[in-house]
C-alpha cells in the first residue's frame, strides 16, 4: 500500500471510530435491546452514541495538536486536508452531534432507535468529510453522504403524515438541486482540466479576464449553476421551499441537527470552493458598479434571503415552522459577511455559524423537551408556557433574543462582525452599505417575530387551565446540560467574542 494511503488511513482514524460507533448500535439494539419499549432503549443507545463520539472527538483533539504543531496534512488528491481549522470544525460538529443526542434522549419518538442513531453517525461522517474535502469528486460524495441521511431524519417519524410530506419534499428538491451542482461541478473541471479546488482557483483567475466572452462566460453558466446547488443546501431563497415543511415534518432534534450541522458543513465548504475555486471570478456588487462574478450573485441571493426569510416568518403559527424562516433569514446574514471576499468575510461566517448553531440547539432543545410533554409544537401549545417551564422558557428567551442580535450574546456580535466585513469590502465609498443596511432592517422586522413568540409563552393566558395543563415541566439532567452547555457558548461569544474570532484568523 502507498506510504500516502496508510497516513490517510491514520488520519482517518476520528472518522473510522464514527463508522464503528454506527455498526455497534445496530448490532446492540438487534442482539439484545430490540424487544424492549423504545424509552429506555433511547437512553441506552443514546449513552453509547455518546461514547463513540466522544472518543471520535477526543481523537480530532489529539489530531488539532498535531497540526497546529506540524502543518496541514494534505491527502492523495487534495481528498482530504486536514488544518487547523478543518479539525477544529470537525470538533465542533462532533459535539453538535453529541447535543443532538441528548436531545433525542429526552424524545423517544421511534422503535427504530439504533437506525436513528446510526443515520444521525453517518451524516455527522458526511459533514466530516465534507469540511476536510478539496476536490470536487469528494465534496460531491460528502454533500451527497450527508444529504441522504438529513432526507432519512426528515422522513423518520412514521406516524406522522408531515414528517413524510417534509420528507419527500426535501428529497425531491435535494435531488433536483444535485444535479443543478454536478452539472455545475462538471463544467468547470470541462473548463479548467482540474478537479482540486487550488488548480481550478489558477484557472478560473485565468479564464476570468475574459469576462463574458468565450470561457469566461462558460465559466459564469458554471459558478451559476454550482451557486444554485449550495443555494439549496444552505437554504437560501428562491431555492428555500423545503426547509419549513422539512423543519416542520422531521422529529425535533433531527430539526436540530438539519438546522445546525449541515449549516456549518455547507457554509464552511461553500467558502472554499468561492474563496479558493473560483477566487479570480469574484467580480463586484458595489452600488452603481455591479460586476459579474460569484459576489453580485451571492450578494443578490443575500438580499431576497433577508426579505423572504424575515418577512415569511412574520405570519407562522408553529414555533419550529418560524425557526424554519428564522434559518432562512439568517442564511442571508450568513451571505452579506460572504460576500466581502476577504479574510475577515471569511471569519465572520465560521464566527457566526459556530454562534448560530448553539443558539439554534439550545432553542430546538427547549422546543423539543416542550412539545414532548404538551404534545405539539404550534404557537397555542406554548400559550404562557412560563407558568409550567420557568426555566426552559428563560433559557428559550435567551436563546432567541441571541437570535435576534441583542447583545451581549453571541448572536449580536455575529451579525456585527459579518456586517462590518462587508462594509470594509469597499471602505473607501461603502460599496456594500446597501446589503448592510437592508440586513439591518430586516434584523428589526426579526424583533417582531420572535417578540410574538416570547409574548405566546410569557404574557399570553393558556387556553386550558386543567390538571394536566398545569403540570411542571422540567427537562431531564442530560438535556438540562446540553442547554447549558449550549447557553454558555452564546455566552462566551458575546462575553468575549475575539477570543473565537482571533484564533479563527490566526490559522485562515
């Protein structure tokens, strides 16, 4: 065997542990917990899915040393490259994993337990390989590993007529959106001869001065193409109408791990591939001097995210169906710092979304230790919530006004650190101040929204004043701890934000 392989193969070993982990549960459940009720089964297997992760990710730890300490290691074909900052995401999205377990301990809601767990492994491993990825051929596989198992969460819960519908839904639209990327994936390694992201970056620079003649217009059907495919996975609008019914539809903390790890996967991988695949073809979307290039169409897909996403949210009934929306404007935030191009663009996004998606666990985790008691998830089941879960609803208050950029948590200083990459884009005639200042306004069309939500649970008087409906509602210590932890994160990123985001720029 090539020397080369068998490094990879010990670099792997974070990854080689999840696979492990997956089979294990499968052959656990089906040899000795398969006849037992569900409940206990979740928490049994959900223990051990802790374990493999938390082994996995005491390996990428190890891993994050080593390659702070020796340089990137870089695989056959650029198939994987393993940097600081792809291990520390690996970590990030290994722990992500981990609260979505603890989550789902606290909301049995399949016999299927071990498939369950198993799935949520294998799309942890898709994210894995995804952010590690370079070449188109592995990102293509990675995007594809990971799509199919969000579709197989979202489609999970079998007693559900939604769960089904949000399921299809996604499918349909994510099998649509692979074939809008593999044509766009293929045409420019037609035009450039490279599958690496690094070759296609020195050739696309090249066909680029061409501008929308010959190649160069070749090359701008293919960013095209390939910026609608990423368009899907990150949820940005016009290609957003999955997301609620799939938000909606799937079991809450498959919601959870939709919302948050496939965000970090795809938003961290869309930066390479425009960063560094397409880094001649920037163009520009200044006021009054719009170029072609991946920056006016991210910055065009930015502003119909932050008005379709913000506005659509306004009129929901079901919290998870608003969270959807709430996505969907924050993917557009997400776009405004993208599109300055530079290395601070560049850290605000992995800033915001490391922010993002702990905010987003903890509130999917109160959402989840909610509904699992009072039976749904619509805005008359949290009608003054408060009375029954004083605690679950101040964590939940915390986690939306995190949403909502109100310092100072996380949430607030993201949106500051992406709006202000995109003002210094172009400091000398705030070229970009358009986007920012629609992103501006939308963030306070956000505040109405999510204060309808927080009146429902705290001001507003429940329909029914029955035993049942006056019954404490308290999450489990498991759950009660992925909260926090989750609360301490956007706490940390708002208390002392520059520590994140310093060490983010110091390994970019």
């Amino acid at each position: 065997m090539n020397p080369s392989y068998i490094q990879l193969l010990l670099e792997l070993l974070p990854q080689i542990a999840l696979v492990v982990t997956a089979f294990a549960l499968l052959a656990v459940d089906f040899a000795l917990l398969r006849q037992r009720d569900p409940t206990p089964r979740f928490r049994t297997l959900g223990r051990i899915t802790v374990f493999g992760l938390a082994v996995a990710g005491a390996m990428l730890f190890f891993q994050l040393g080593q390659v702070q300490a020796g340089g990137a290691f870089v695989g056959p074909l650029r198939t994987v490259v393993l940097d600081p900052l792809t291990v520390f995401f690996q970590i990030v999205i290994v722990v992500v994993t981990i609260i979505t377990v603890f989550i789902s301990m606290a909301y049995p809601f399949t016999t299927h337990v071990s498939e369950y767990y198993a799935v949520l492994i294998f799309g942890a491993l898709g994210m894995n390989f995804l952010i590690a990825s370079e070449e188109l051929i592995a990102i293509f596989v990675s995007l594809e590993l990971l799509s199919v198992c969000l579709y197989i969460l979202t489609a999970f819960h079998k007693g559900m007529l939604r769960s089904a519908e949000g399921g299809l839904k996604y499918f349909v639209f994510g099998a649509l959106s692979s074939a809008f990327m593999l044509f766009g994936l293929a045409w420019t390694y037609g035009l450039t001869g490279d599958t690496t992201l690094a070759g296609i970056g020195q050739a696309a620079t090249e066909l680029a001065k061409h501008g929308l003649h010959g190649n160069g217009a070749m090359l701008g059907v293919a960013l095209l193409f390939t910026l609608v495919g990423f368009g899907f996975k990150i949820a940005a609008a016009p290609f957003h109408q999955w997301a609620p019914d799939a938000y909606e539809g799937s079991p809450t903390p498959a919601t959870a791990f939709i919302a948050t790890g496939s965000k970090i996967a795809s938003f961290f991988i869309l930066v390479k591939v425009l960063f560094i695949g397409f880094a001649g073809a920037h163009g520009s979307a200044a006021w009054g001097g719009f170029n072609s290039g991946w920056i006016a169409v991210a910055a065009t897909l930015a502003a119909i995210t932050l008005v379709v996403g913000n506005t659509a949210a306004i009129v929901q009934r079901n919290v998870k169906r608003l969270l959807a929306y709430s996505a969907i404007a924050h993917a557009g935030y997400i776009l405004t710092g993208l599109v300055a191009a530079n290395a601070l663009g560049a850290a605000s996004v992995f800033f915001y979304i490391i922010v993002y998606a702990f905010t987003n666990l903890g509130a999917f985790g109160v959402v989840a230790a909610i509904s699992a008691r009072v039976g749904g998830d619509d805005f008359k089941d949290f009608t003054g919530i408060y009375k029954r879960a004083p605690g679950l609803t101040f964590l939940m208050l915390l986690f939306i006004l995190s949403l909502a950029g109100v310092p100072p948590l996380g949430g607030f200083f993201g949106k500051f650190y992406l709006f202000t990459a995109a003002l210094s884009a172009d400091p000398h005639n705030l070229g970009l101040f358009w986007l920012v200042a629609l992103g501006i306004a939308m963030s306070a069309v956000s505040l109405y929204y999510y204060l309808v939500l927080l009146k429902t649970m705290y001001v507003s008087d429940p329909v029914a004043e029955t035993s049942a409906a006056t019954d404490r509602i308290a999450a489990p210590p498991f759950l009660n701890f992925a909260l926090l932890f989750s609360l301490a994160v956007v706490l940390w990123t708002g208390i002392a934000p520059q520590q994140l985001l310093g060490w983010i720029e110091r390994f970019l």
